[in-house]
C-alpha cells in the first residue's frame, strides 16, 4: 500500500505547492499549520490511499 506524502513549508506561494506536487507529493500544506487543513488533507490522503 503506498505512503501518503504531504509537503509543509513556510513557502506560501503557488509555484512552490506547484513544484511539490509535480514531485510527487499528494497535498502541500504551508506554514503556520491550521489543524482543521491538516487533518483534512490527511483524511483525503488516507482516502486515496485505500483504494
């Protein structure tokens, strides 16, 4: 089963979520982390995931 991979950095701008996601990450998240996002991207990560 593959590994859900979430980018996080204080980089808030689109080429940067842009450039982690061509990379291969699922989601990007910036900094300061809002808890309600986060646990968002991880329900819809582990969602995806499962199929």
């Amino acid at each position: 089963r593959p590994v859900a991979i979430v980018g996080l950095s204080a980089h808030a701008r689109q080429e940067d979520a842009d450039r982690a996601r061509a990379a291969g990450m699922d989601d990007f998240l910036t900094k300061p982390i809002v808890r309600s996002k986060l646990l968002a991207v991880l329900a819809e990560a582990a969602d995806n995931k499962s199929d």
